[in-house]
C-alpha cells in the first residue's frame, strides 16, 4: 500500500479514529531530507501493508496540525495508535533505521 496524502481536514478520521496504527510523516515540498526518506516510506509501507498506514502530510498546504502538535522542524514522525501519539522521530535517516524505529514501536 502506498503512503497516503492526508490534510488537516481529514486527520481527525484518517490518524486520529483509524484502527490500524499510524505513521504521520510532516514534509514539504522544499525539504531536502523529506524526499530523501520519501522512497524509504514507500518501501515501508508496502512492507509493513495491513500492520500500519504511513500518512504524509504537507506543513505548507496544512499548517494547523503540524502547529497544534508542536511539530518545529521537518521530516518529523509521530506514530499513532489508538487516537494517540506513542512515538516521535525528527530528521532523515536510512531506511533499516526508520523501519527498525517503526517496529521497534509497533
């Protein structure tokens, strides 16, 4: 499954009442380590399809969540379980390194 565009309008039910868990990956188009790690969470999420949904979502075209969760620098990762944040990653960093950070949380 690949990664899913989501905006401040639909992260209330795509992150927040989903029940499966969910990697929210804050990005923007000008981030250089954003599309760095982009094919990386691709990859992932066609791994790890049916255990976790990895969600992008765009701070220039939706600032409201990423300002009401604190979000100061980009890439940024929070993982969601259950409506809750559990988990979260700042900056770029090699595939096996996300994945392990991701199963680690799971």
């Amino acid at each position: 499954m690949a990664t899913k565009a989501i905006s401040d309008a639909s992260f209330p039910v795509d992150v927040l009442q989903s029940e499966t868990p969910v990697l929210v990956d804050f990005w923007a188009e000008w981030c250089g380590p954003c599309k760095m790690i982009g094919p990386a969470l691709e990859e992932i999420s066609d791994e790890l399809d049916g255990k976790l949904v990895i969600a992008k979502l765009n701070i220039d075209d939706h600032p409201t969540v990423a300002g009401q969760l604190g979000v100061r620098g980009i890439p940024t990762m929070m993982l969601f379980k259950n409506g809750q944040k559990v988990a979260e990653k700042v900056g770029a960093a090699p595939k096996s390194a996300l994945k392990g950070w991701i199963e680690s949380e799971l």
